[in-house]
C-alpha cells in the first residue's frame, strides 16, 4: 500500500461555482479517517468544515460515492459538503470575494480517524478556486458619472449583456459578474454609493445614474441588442424593478430576495419621488448573542400610507424572474416575490416566481457558505440573514442554474448549453 493521496478533477484549478471531485486513495481498507477543508479570506479570517469518512475495501474514498458519516460539519452524500459547509473561526464573518482576479486558495488535509482532536495528517493538498476565467476581460469602467466593472467573455460577441447591482452595503463586488461572464454573458457590477467619488451615504439615489448604465451596455459594440438584463439582490433588486418600470431597453429582470415597495432611500427620477418603505424598530427581536431577527421591521408596503412606496411595476415591459427564500430573515421576501408576482399578472404578464425552503437572504453562486449573521449597515448592528446549510446551498445551485436559463431565454431568444467551464 503507497503513501495516501488526494486526487482532484479538476487538478490545480477550478472555477468557484464548477464541482470539484475529491478523492483519496492508499488508505488502508475500511479506514476511517476525517477530511479538512480550510481557506483564509482577503481579510485574514480562517474558514473550515470537516466530514468523517470511512474508505472502502480497497483502501479508496471517493466523495461523489462515500457519504460522510455523522459527527462532522455535514453529514450524508455531500460530494461538495467541504465547500458548502465552511464555517468561520470566529463568529459572525461572511465568506466574500473582493477581488476577483486572484483565487481563493483551498486546503484539504486527510486526518487519521474520527476523534475529538485533530488525528495524524496522511495526506494533504492545495487547489486554487478561480473566479476569473480564461479569457475574460475584466475592465473597470469609469464613463461619465458610471462607477463599475464590466467582464467580457472571451471572442468578438455580440454578448447577451446583463447589469448587476448588489444589496446594501456600498462599494463594489464583482464576484457574481465575473462568474456570468465564463458563462458567456457581457455582465456589468454595478457600484451606486460609498465607492470612489460616489455619494458616500444611500439617503437617496436618482434614477439617471442607472438609466446612464442602461444606456452605456445598450451602446456597447460587444452587448447584443435589443435589450439587456438586470439582475439585483436585496436593495439591488427593488432597484432593478424601478429600472424595468421606468427605463428603456431592459428585456429581463431577475430579483433576488427583494421587496416589491423602495426600500430605505427615497428615489428619484425626473419629476417623480418614490419615499421609501417605512419601518419599525420596535418590531425588532434581540437575542442573547446579541443578534438581531429583523424580519418584521419592515412595513407591508400595501398598506397605507407604505403604498406610495410600491414600485409601478405594472408599467415594466421585461420579462421577470422572482427568486426568494422561505428562511429570509431580513424581511418577508416570498411574500414581496408573490405579491409582485400578482400585481403582473393582473395585467396581464407572465412573470415567474421560485421560492426556497430552508434558504436565507443571500443567494450566492453555489458553493458560498450559507452566512449566519453580519453586521448589517442600515441596521448598524448584527442580524441573522436566514438559512439551513444545506437547504440553502441546494437553492444556491439551482438559482444559478435558472438565472442562466432565463438570461438565456430572453435575451438570446432561445436555449443554449452552458459553455464548457475552466
């Protein structure tokens, strides 16, 4: 019997959202032994999730055939279960990509046996999770008053082109963009404050800035016409539905856990002023982690005197895709996907509307680790964001999947396979 090893397909390198098959070989038969996956973020904090495994007869342990056994971060058939179920050292971190053109760097030892301790190490291996794929161009944009990265896939296009604006928190995340991109769409992440030269605060925002987005992709020699798509999560999505009602150009539109009414900052275009939701604190729940369940805060945006936040999505001409979670914490977002939903079908559209049971507020590409609780910059303090480990990497696999598919639908105007990844 040789020395235990790791084998990985694919070796060296993935793509973060592709799958990685793990496998060990060498072990002695029936061996048990505990598989560790660790990473360390840009910011320094150190994130982990361990299975316990048994090899077969034959000294092999492959995960897409060998279910981890109880007593780990995850048990059962989890072949990715080492990536969906890190978990940070220190509580309250948020697993998170800021700069896409370097990788996340995966460690995965093969520790002796299931104890409460770290066993022997057997066998250890390195492998880089990409975000950045071959040739995509990453081109940071700044056009006018625009604040954005724009990825483009590799070749001439035309390229069904897509923006996409984030939740609250300010800056710039291009992670989600990036990822688009190796699937073959032109894709623009949207910063709107507290970036660069940006308002620094989210106290109102005006409708033009995006509009001069819109304009920007519609223009682009490599984006396909006639229209582009928009893709917002959070706050980022009740600015995609204001975008439909209100701009030009836009064919497709998919939110992610985001309120039908504005949320937290008045909204501007032209002539017309969107308040925003109203909200009360009162209803807040505090437990003793000193978290917060902000959950019923937020006011029903159908009741007065919240209706005059609602966003006039009935004069949208897109296409829509709601995507929201039953295990949000944030605010009741399967009941905002639904009544959006209504609203356009009384006028006659077609909207369509998944929801997720057991998710939590932030849907990522797949593999991200569902986040517990953050800080959370409106609310200034920490809150719970919703979701069961596994369920809610289930939903993140699947929404990534139909989100591509709807892109597809609508602005290609027919199916087509996914590109073949790195």
């Amino acid at each position: 019997m040789g020395a235990p090893r790791v084998r990985l397909v694919p070796g060296g390198r993935s793509l973060w959202d592709e799958p990685l098959g793990l496998a060990v070989e060498g072990l002695g038969p029936r061996q048990e032994v505990t598989l560790r996956a660790a990473l360390q973020d840009e910011a320094g904090e150190d994130f982990e999730a361990c299975g316990r495994y048994r090899a077969d007869e034959r000294g092999e342990l492959e995960l897409s055939r060998a279910p981890a056994l109880p007593g780990g971060s995850f048990s059962g058939l989890e072949p990715m279960g080492l990536l969906w179920a890190l978990r940070p050292r220190r509580p309250f971190r948020r697993l998170l990509k800021r700069d896409v053109r370097s990788p996340f760097r995966l460690r995965l030892d093969v520790l002796e046996g299931h104890g409460p301790l770290p066993g022997r190490l057997l066998a250890r291996a390195e492998h880089e999770r990409c975000f950045l794929g071959p040739g995509v161009a990453r081109l940071p944009l700044r056009h006018g008053r625009l604040r954005a990265t724009l990825f483009l896939p590799p070749g001439s296009g035309p390229f069904p082109g897509i923006i996409e604006i984030y939740g609250f928190g300010g800056g710039l995340l291009e992670h989600r963009a990036c990822l688009l991109a190796n699937h073959g769409f032109a894709a623009l992440a949207l910063a709107y404050y507290g970036y660069e030269d940006l308002q620094k605060d989210a106290k109102e925002f005006h409708l033009e800035y995006f509009e001069e987005a819109v304009n920007y992709m519609l223009q682009h020699p490599q984006v396909k016409g006639p229209g582009i798509g928009l893709l917002g999560m959070s706050k980022g999505g009740d600015l995609c539905m204001s975008m439909a009602s209100f701009l030009k150009g836009i064919a497709a539109v998919v939110t992610i856990n985001a309120c039908l009414g504005n949320t937290a900052s008045w909204l501007h275009y032209k002539d017309i002023s969107i308040p925003p939701v109203g909200f009360n604190f009162k209803r807040m729940k505090i437990y003793k982690s000193r978290v917060a369940d902000v959950k019923n805060v937020l006011n029903n945006p159908l009741n007065e005197p919240d209706r005059q936040s609602l966003i006039p999505l009935e004069k949208a001409k897109s296409h829509f895709l709601f995507i929201a979670s039953k295990d949000d914490k944030i605010w009741n977002s399967e009941f905002f996907a639904i009544e959006a939903t209504k609203l356009l079908q009384a006028h006659g559209k077609k909207p369509e509307i998944i929801c997720y049971s057991g998710a939590g507020h932030y849907i990522e590409p797949p593999f991200f680790p569902v986040c517990e609780a953050t800080m959370h910059s409106f609310v200034n303090r920490l809150v719970f964001w919703g979701g069961e480990p596994k369920a809610h990497s289930e939903a993140q696999v699947d929404a990534w999947q139909c989100i591509q598919a709807f892109f597809s639908k609508h602005l290609n105007g027919k199916e087509y396979p996914i590109p073949s990844k790195l």
